[in-house]
C-alpha cells in the first residue's frame, strides 16, 4: 500500500477490499499488530461496520492483536538485556 499509512488511509483501503470481495458483513476478526495507525483504522473500521449493521458481536472481537508480532518484541527485548549482561 502506497504511504500514507495512516488510520484513515488503512481504513479505506480496507474498507474497500471488503466490499470489492462482497465479505464487508461477513468479517468477525481482523489480526493485526501492535502500531497505533493499526487502532486507529480499526476504530474507524468498526465504526463504519456498526453502521452497516455488520459486526457480529457488536465488533468486541474485530480487532485481534498478532501473537507472533508480541512474541518477537518480548524477545527481541530479552536479547538486548542478555547482550548487556555478557559485556
């Protein structure tokens, strides 16, 4: 995707890869990492969801945070306290 990355510009794009492939209300979870512009487009995501009546569970579950992503921040930061503690 082209910069900007911001909320807004997530959002839309998105939003209108969801309704290009006809599944805007059929999205129960949307996995994501840990960037704010991420929250914040998935915020207006939702919004926009709730107005078309499409979120399931009123959009609680839409935005799941990557595992994967927050398993190597852990690590990552491990490792810079085990490489201070070698020196």
């Amino acid at each position: 995707m082209p910069t900007p990355h911001t909320g807004l510009a997530l959002a839309e794009k998105i939003t209108s890869f969801l309704v290009d492939w006809g599944i805007e209300k059929k999205v129960f979870t949307i996995t994501l990492d840990n960037a704010s512009n991420n929250d914040c487009s998935v915020d207006m995501l939702r919004d926009q969801l709730r107005r078309k009546g499409a979120l399931i569970c009123d959009g609680y579950f839409l935005h799941l945070r990557c595992c994967a992503h927050i398993v190597n921040l852990i690590v990552q930061e491990g490792l810079k306290h085990a490489d201070n503690a070698a020196i």
